[in-house]
C-alpha cells in the first residue's frame, strides 16, 4: 500500500501514516481527487489454498478492510482485482 500511496503522489509522500487504516485513508483520498486505476493482479496470492477458499493468509487480512472501504466510499477511481479465487470481501460487498 506504502508503494501505491507514493506512486499516485507522484513521490512526493516521503513520510507516510503509521496505521494500515490511516494508510487506506490516504490512498482513498487520491481516489477521490484524481481519476486513479489500482491493479491487483493475481490476488489468490494473498489468499489460503485448499479448503480456506476466499479467506485471507496469515498477515492478509487487512486487504478485506481496503476492499470494503474502496467499495463503500464515493470516489472517482476504480480498483480493478483479477484472482483465480473470489476473496471474502468481495462477496460481502456483493450482498450489501
């Protein structure tokens, strides 16, 4: 996320919030100002294989609040997710 937040400042933010939450404010705030396109590619990677289909690894669980937040907050970007597998967040935001 540290990496997004810099590319879409244009490398301007040295200095970046401690708190993942405080993180996902920021990137959403350049959602908002800036049409931005967020890729995340191959997103099984950050998910449990076998029969955990859709939950989070071990240390992954947070990209759940990001997905959630980036889908209830109005803004001008899009987040474009490709997986092998559907990530939990994505069918709680799906039902709402």
């Amino acid at each position: 996320m540290e990496d997004s937040i810099k590319f879409f400042s244009n490398q301007q933010e040295t200095i970046l919030p401690e708190t993942l939450d405080e993180k996902i404010t920021r990137l959403i705030n350049y959602f908002a100002s800036s049409r931005c396109l967020l890729i995340l590619d191959n997103a099984e990677s950050i998910l449990q294989s076998g029969n955990q289909t859709g939950k989070y690894r071990e240390g992954y669980q947070d990209y759940g609040n990001l997905f959630k937040r980036i889908a209830e907050l109005s803004h001008q970007s899009c987040l474009l997710i490709t997986s092998r597998e559907k990530p939990q967040a994505i069918d709680l935001i799906a039902k709402n």
